[in-house]
C-alpha cells in the first residue's frame, strides 16, 4: 500500500550525519543523550498514577517518578521524535495507514509479533536503563562500557531470535 | 566548560522541556528519513537483507563521539556539565539481548515505533502498547529483581576498561565502523541487489574524511587513560569550589555542627566511603552507605528531611548528589570541604586553630567536641 510518489530513502551515510549531529547537540545543550524508552515509561507510569494513585505512589519503581511522571525532559523528546518523523513522512510521501509485514503473513500473525516484542523491548530498556537510543546510541557515542556492551548483546539476541521469527517476512 | 541544562540542574523545567521537544523533532526526522519508519527495513539488518540500521546508527555513533570527544579534549565538556550513565554489567548485557529478541520480533524499537506511529504504521502503535506494558511489569517485579537490577558498576569508559588512551580507542572504533560500512556494502550487493554505495568515490572519501578526523583527536585528547582520570578529577574538584559560591547544594560544616548539637531530627547524614573507613571514623549520627545504594537506600527520604552527603573530599559526593538530583532528588546537599573539613574546623581544639577566635567560636568549638567525640 505504498504511496507511489514516495521519495526515495536519504542516503543513510548523510542520514547517520544529521542523526549524529542531532545526538551530539543534545550533549552540548540538555548535557544528556537521547533517549526514547524512558518516555514510554513514563506514560506507563501515567497510566498507573491515573488508575490507581496510591497505590502507585507506594510502588518503589514508579513511585521515585513522582505524582506527575510526565514532566521530564525524554517524554517532550519523545512527542518531539513522534512530530518530526511526521514532518519527515508528510514531505517524503511515506505517510499510508499499513500493517508492515511479508505477503505470506497474516495480520494478527504480525501484530502479535509486535504485541510481544514491544513487551520484551519495553522491559528489557527498564532493565538495561536505556534501548537503542539511550544506550546503543548515545551511550555508546561518549564511549560507555556498559553501553557498548548493550549495543553489542542487543545484537547478539537480534541474531540468536531471527530465524525463529523470520517467516512474518516471508513473500 | 559550557553550560547545559544537565550542568545547571534545570533538566526539567520548561526551557529544557522545550529544546527537548526541539531536539526530538531533529531526532525523528533524521530517523525517518533514513527509513526507519518501516519495520521490514529495520528487521533487514538481522537477516543481511538491508544493513542501513547498521551504517546509520555507526555513522551517527562515530559523528556524536568525535564531537564530543573533541569537546572533552579541549575542556567544553566534563562530567560536570554532562550527565553519563553508570555501567552495570549483568542488567545491561542480559537487558541487551532481551531488547534484541524484542526487537527482532516486532521489527521496532521504541525511538523508530514512534517514528512508525507518525507514518500511521499500526504494527508500530501495537509496538508502543507492548512497550508500555512491558514497562509496567518492570514495575510490578521491581522488587523481586532489585538486588539484581540496581548493581552499579560507576563510570567506566571503555577505553579506560581496555587500559587504551582514549584516542587511540576512539580511531580505533573509526576504523571498524568504516570497516563494517564497507561489509555492509558488500553484503547488499551479493545477498539483496543493494550496496549500491560500494567503492564509490562517496563512500571512499567519507570513509577517509572519518578516519583523518579521528586521528586530529591525539592532539586535543589526553594521551593516556592515567592521565585523564587525574585530569578529571582536577577539573571536577575545580569546578566544585567555583561553585560554593553560589552555595545552593552545599551545607557548612558549622551548619550540620551546629544543627547536630541542636539535635535537629531532620537531617539524614549519608556518609559514602567505603565501609572500612567509616568503621575507624566518622562524624556521630551519620549512616554508611555505598555508592551504588544511594538511590534505593535514600527513596523513603525523597523530599523529606535534609540529606547531606560526605566523602573525604567533595568530587564523590557531588558526582552522588547529580545522580540523586537526576532522579528527582530535591533535598539533597553536599559537605562543604568533606570530612577533612569539618575535622579541621569544627573537630580541632581552639589553640590548634591558627586563625584568632572569637569567644563565641572557642565555646562553639568546645560543644561540638563534646559531642562529636
């Protein structure tokens, strides 16, 4: 269902550059990396507060975030990452309401691929304090042990996992 | 040394909100142009099918750490005005490859779903709801795994790990990201059609552009890793004593003396030197914990009371105040001149002091030992 006056992807040398350069201002302006699971967290935490405040606030986890786990700076950067690929999308024609999957792959096969992956993701990144934004990515840019030790695993369980669930890309 | 919102404490107030914002909108466009909106394209890098999750994600790494690296060696930037996470071993590696079965499962991670989100992707929105999820677990079980969960290793840069100079592993890095460009070309080109880019005089002079830039850093970057711990710790004490002025995260040593005796119930006294010290000597109502416990050890304390955290010196407790205060720490303060300071003024007898005294001084100093001692 792709739109056919969709512009081609930007070279992804030239891509890497601005990603680059956006990261690195990040550093010299906020003094912190990017970051994108902590934002998703905190909508959790929201959603939490919301539902049951006490009971939240009295969690150790949640509850260190405060009555208002909204106001934090990686959730603006967040809704920022959200407007700019939709400015990006908009210019380059890429904007087409889709499940992204192979031909041979059903629907509902493929959304709960990424039902559970995004549960792995989204308690993995607590764990690790990071994903591939706060760790892989701006962790490993300033050099950080801990962090190319991440980007090094997340690949190394990207490649252990990928056959298993290669076919809901199957054409 | 520039100033940063990190630098200044004000992360989270509505300016830092707003370049945040800003930022993050560079961050999703650069994403999306690279075509990380699409989960086929992302999930490519697993199976060999399309590798530009790897050249674009080591070309940003490589542009950001030469920068930066650049900025550290001439003095703009220090772990003053920069916040770097700790190193924790086991967390990190184990959440790493958790993150990447989930990653290669659903195609997305969290930066590139929202990006997914924007280009009207259901698989992405499905990605953000698992994600949340999955965060809220992590809640729920956050007692179970503390222990687990929240070891601390400090700050460990790799180059320190490896006993490398930090210019010497960052052209190092350079040249295997170059290396991985170019058999990431080589791979599309023989797999999938693509690699369209190898050998051409784009990726020859960007791989040699990378290189050169990388060298340039022996000469601003400090020579060896000895060195650049020292140097570090010179400049953040430096940085620390320019700020007392200011005084706004500090306590004075006659202030906790005074308000100790006054047996003012509110403070919390954290000192965080190793155990063995603490044992020969420490100030009288003070509680030993570790570096890497603070945050678990001081929650119930979150905005109430008055901590004050003490090392010998002032560089580990204002390195363990920014991570508190990052947290949202509100009440945290630090010594003033550590320990050996508040020996040397509040602990001293009055004829050892070589400054003249005033009375009032002379019968303070005598509380003070009474009940210090």
């Amino acid at each position: 269902m792709l739109n056919d006056n969709q512009k081609p992807y930007m070279n992804p040398y030239i891509a890497g550059v601005f990603l680059g350069i956006t990261l690195l201002a990040s550093y010299l302006v906020l003094g912190a990396g990017l970051g994108a699971s902590s934002g998703i967290a905190r909508v959790g935490a929201y959603i939490d507060v919301v539902v049951a405040p006490s009971r939240t606030m009295a969690c150790e986890y949640f509850g260190s975030w405060g009555s208002q786990p909204l106001k934090y700076y990686l959730v603006f950067m967040l809704v920022g990452v959200f407007f700019g690929g939709l400015i990006s999308a908009l210019y380059s024609n890429r904007c087409a309401l889709s499940v992204e999957r192979g031909l041979k792959c059903t629907i509902i096969k493929r959304l709960m691929f990424a039902l559970s992956g995004g549960i792995l993701a989204g308690f993995a990144s607590r764990l690790a304090k990071g994903c591939t934004s706060g760790q892989a990515l701006s962790g490993s840019a300033v050099l950080l042990t801990g962090s190319l030790l991440f980007l090094v695993f997340t690949f190394a369980g990207g490649y252990a996992v990928a056959w298993f669930v290669r076919r809901q890309w199957n054409d | 040394m520039i100033n940063t919102f990190f630098g200044s404490g004000s992360l989270n107030t509505p300016i830092a909100f707003l370049a945040s914002l800003i930022i993050g909108i560079a961050f999703g466009f650069s994403l999306e142009q690279a075509g990380f909106g699409s989960s086929r394209r992302l999930a490519g890098i697993f199976y060999f099918k399309d590798m530009a999750v790897l050249k674009v994600m080591f070309t940003a790494v490589v542009v950001a750490m030469l920068g930066i690296s650049y900025a550290k060696g001439l003095g703009f930037v220090t772990t003053d005005n920069v916040f770097f996470m700790h190193t924790s071993y086991l967390p990190q590696i184990l959440g790493g490859l958790l993150f990447g079965a989930g990653f290669v499962m659903s195609g997305w991670c969290p930066g590139t779903a929202a990006v997914g989100l924007a280009s009207v992707k259901v698989d992405a929105l499905v990605f953000l709801l698992g994600a949340i999820g999955g965060s809220m677990i992590y809640n729920e079980v956050f007692p179970l795994i503390k222990p687990f969960a929240s070891v601390d290793h400090g700050l460990l840069f790799a180059y320190d790990s490896m006993k490398m100079s930090e210019a010497a592993f960052a052209m190092l890095f350079t040249i295997i990201a170059v290396g991985c460009f170019w058999g990431s070309e080589y791979i599309e080109k023989n797999r999938s059609g693509g690699g369209k880019l190898f050998g051409t005089r784009f990726l020859k002079i960007f791989s040699v552009v990378l290189i050169v830039v990388s060298f340039g850093l022996f000469a601003v970057a400090p020579q060896s890793s000895q060195t650049d711990v020292v140097d570090y710790s010179k400049i953040s004490e430096g940085a620390f004593l320019d700020n007392i002025e200011d005084g706004m995260d500090h306590m004075s040593t006659e202030e906790l003396a005074d308000r100790l005796v006054e047996g003012d119930k509110s403070i919390i006294l954290v000192d965080i030197r190793p155990p063995q010290e603490f044992d020969k000597f420490n100030i009288k109502t003070s509680v030993n914990i570790k570096m890497s416990e603070l945050q678990t050890a001081l929650l119930p304390y979150k905005d109430q009371g008055t901590i004050v955290l003490y090392s010998n010196g002032m560089t580990h407790p204002a390195q363990a105040r920014d991570s508190l205060v990052r947290t949202g720490f509100k009440n945290v303060y630090i010594l003033t001149d550590g320990l050996n300071g508040f020996v040397e003024t509040c602990l001293k007898p009055a004829s050892l002091h070589q400054e003249p005294l005033t009375q009032e001084m002379k019968e303070k100093i005598s509380a003070w030992r009474k009940f210090f001692r």
